[in-house]
C-alpha cells in the first residue's frame, strides 16, 4: 500500500456540515455509501451528499444547488 502524506497528516477526519449542502470529510480515506460500496477517497477533502439528489450518491455534484429550499 502506497502512503498518502496529504491524508496522513490528519489524526482522525474532520467533519464541516454546511448548512443546505454537503457534509465535508477531512482525511477519510474511504466512504461507504447506503448500499454498502466502499469508495476510496483520494482527496483531502471530500463533500458527501445530504439532500440524496446527487448523481453520484455518495458524493455530492452540487445538485442541492437548484433544490428550492423548504
Ligand atoms: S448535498 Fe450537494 S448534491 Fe446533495
């Protein structure tokens, strides 16, 4: 397995909720999505869908954008 220093640096993840958008994950070094799928993440940062409206769930694309607000 190949050392990732830029997730390394992190004790444990950081979670950031945004308010009417995703939740950002510090240092995860995977998700796992509802239906069990464990994606790798290769980011320092990654932004998890909460509205469930992305086109790829887990992950947020912005949709929440254009959902009117309740
Ligand atoms: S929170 Fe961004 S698409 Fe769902």
């Amino acid at each position: 397995m190949t050392a990732r220093p830029e997730v390394e640096e992190f004790d444990h993840p950081d979670v950031v909720v945004v308010p009417h958008g995703p939740m950002l994950l510090r240092g995860a070094t995977s998700v796992q999505g509802v239906d069990g799928t464990v994606h790798d993440v290769r980011r320092p940062v990654v932004a998890l869908c909460r509205c469930d409206k992305s086109s790829r769930l887990p992950f947020c694309d912005g949709t929440h954008k254009v959902i009117p607000r309740r």
